[in-house]
C-alpha cells in the first residue's frame, strides 16, 4: 500500500491507498504540554522561596513519550510498500530517524516535506496527489 503520514507533535493521520480503496487511522500523542502550578513563574517554582530543577526528569519523560508515540506509528506501516512524511513540525523528521532505523522500513521511506496544518480530507488528497504524480505515466 502507498501511505502517507501527516505528523505533528499531538496527532499522525495515516493515509494508506490500495486499489480502489483508501483506508486512514489517526493515532494520538500522549504528549504532555508544559504545565503551569497555581503560583509557579519564571524565577520562583510553587514552593516558594525554594526553587526545584527538574528540567531532566520532564525531559526524559518527553522523550520517553514521544518514544512511544512514534512506535505506535510505526506499527501502523507494517503493510505499506511506500511511504511519504509530511507535516508541520519536527516530529516528521523523528519519524523519519525512526524509519531510518527500522530494517524493514527504511527501504520504503520515499521523502519528507513540509506540510502545513490540513483538514482530513486535504491531507487524503496530498497523498493521491503525491502518488499519482510519482506514478510512471503511460504514452500511447
């Protein structure tokens, strides 16, 4: 199957084109986004006086998260033949190092473009579009 993945840090639509058939999934992030405490601001944490760095432990739990989203988009291509990335942000290029990663997929990994935010149905067009125009054309 041709697919294409339209990533961003919050959601991946998955668009995978068979025959006469066009089948789509989106997979959700568990990302968290910064979270603000009632009293915490720029030089102060929410206990007061005294001030908490805990800047390595939201990062390894962001990494840790965007770990496990990525995998679950990956166990989404297991059927694809081909596959194009496209998005917004730079979770498309995590993607790919993923991909690249991946013995079985990195030889089906097409290319990575830039992409703005896009309805569904948009985002199924760009793949048909995509594809058709990298289909060899016949001449008659």
């Amino acid at each position: 199957m041709e697919t294409g993945v339209w990533i961003d840090s919050r959601t991946a639509f998955i668009v995978s084109l068979a025959e006469d058939e066009i089948k789509t999934k989106t997979v959700r992030s568990e990302i968290e986004e910064h979270e603000r405490f009632p009293g915490e601001g720029k030089t102060f944490g929410r206990f007061g006086e005294q001030y908490l760095n805990d800047e390595s432990s939201k990062e390894k739990r962001y990494e840790h998260q965007v770990q496990n989203y990525l995998e679950l988009v990956v166990k989404e291509l297991d059927d694809a033949t081909s596959i194009v990335i496209f998005g917004p942000s730079g979770m498309k290029t995590e993607l790919e190092k993923m991909l690249k990663a991946n013995d079985i997929l990195s030889g089906k990994l097409e290319v990575v473009v830039s992409a703005d935010s896009m309805t569904e149905k948009q985002k199924i067009a760009w793949v048909r579009e995509y594809y058709d125009k990298a289909a060899p054309r016949k001449l008659f």
